[in-house]
C-alpha cells in the first residue's frame, strides 16, 4: 500500500494542517482511526474543508467525546479501542494516516501510536514545531519510532524558520528535511495549497 502516517511531536503541532496538504496534493484517501474530541469540529472535517475536495476521507473508526488521549477518551465512553479493529482500510488511492497527539500516546493499555505505526508498515512523517524545545522532542520521537523499525520518511516544520534548530533535527537525527509550513492566515484550501506548493519539498513525496 502507497501512503504515509502523519504524526507530531506533540498535540496541536500543525499535523491536521499538514495531512490535509499533503492528502490534498497527492490527491489521497485520509483516514484518522479514532478521534479524541468533537467540540468545534473533527479532524476529517477540517481535512476534508481544507483540502478542497482533492482527498477521499474516510470515515473513523472511534469518535470519542473528551480531548485528551485516546485511551482515556476511550475509558471515559465506555470503548474499548483494539488494535486489531485499526488495521488499515483497503484502498486504491494512497493512504494518508493521521495519528492522534504524539508518537507515544497510549491508544489503550499495551498500545501505543508507535505500536499501531509498526504494525501498518507506513512510512512516518513527523511533523514538528518551530520553537523552543522542538529538538528535544523531535529527536525523542525519531528514537522511539527507529526503536520499533519504523521507517520514517522525514520531518516537516510547523510555524515561523528557525533555521538553527531545523539543522540540528535533520542532522542529530539523520532524517529528510521536507519543508516547512508557516501559519496562513486565512487558512482555507487555497492558501494550504498554494503554502504546500511552494514551501514543501513535494518531489520528496
């Protein structure tokens, strides 16, 4: 299967945003298994307003009431989330794959994203800040995810250039520089087109 996983270092990092760029431009089937908070909308929502009618968006497996992670969204509900109802739909389009938070969110007891990562056998695209601290984070994610033999394609920024911390990324952890997304004010389709067009590395993808 052709496709990626979309992942951050952390929530609310820009991961949605990115996912829906790249869905959009590669013209994908986006699928985003559980959802973890309703109030303002879901991810698939926002994916499928912001990619313009580029993506087919698949629906989710779990949508759950509370924003935090998604075993205790899951626990709060009365769900039980098993890894073997997440296996990867069948699709003849590429598979754009939204994880929920960072990369070691527990799903459920004994489940991680990363674990989920490892068994869909797609490359990983992680997506982080700019700012203060996002070294630190993104090279503890790129650890956890080569700990379990996940391939991973390369890091794409969020946010305004910070060209020092960008390079430390790419070289302490020998990953892809894909680009990086500044904030579109507006965000619409348009804009998120236009702003993947010209800041991402798309003959990367």
């Amino acid at each position: 299967m052709r496709g990626y996983i979309v992942t951050g270092t952390d929530t609310d990092v820009g991961k949605t945003v990115f996912a829906a760029g790249l869905a959009g431009h590669i013209g994908a089937a986006y699928w985003k298994p559980v959802q973890a908070g309703i109030e303002g909308g879901t991810d698939c929502q926002r994916v499928a307003a912001l990619a313009g009618g580029r993506a087919r968006i698949l629906p989710e497996v779990h949508v759950l009431r509370t924003p935090c992670s998604p075993h205790e969204a899951a626990r709060r509900d009365g769900v039980v989330i098993a890894a073997d109802r997440l296996a990867l739909p069948a699709v003849d389009d590429p598979l754009v794959v939204e994880g929920a938070g960072g990369v070691l969110v527990p799903f459920a007891q004994n489940l991680l994203a990363a674990d989920l990562f490892a068994r869909w056998g797609l490359p990983v695209i992680l997506v982080a800040r700019t700012t203060l601290g996002t070294i630190n984070h993104s090279l503890l994610s790129l650890e956890a995810l080569r700990a379990r033999g996940i391939a991973v394609h390369g890091v794409a920024f969020s946010g305004e250039p910070n060209p020092a911390s960008e390079d430390a990324i790419t070289l302490f952890g020998a990953v892809r520089h894909l680009g990086r997304l500044p904030r579109l004010d507006p965000l619409d389709a348009r804009s998120l087109s236009a702003a993947f067009s010209a800041h991402i590395r798309t003959e990367a993808l």
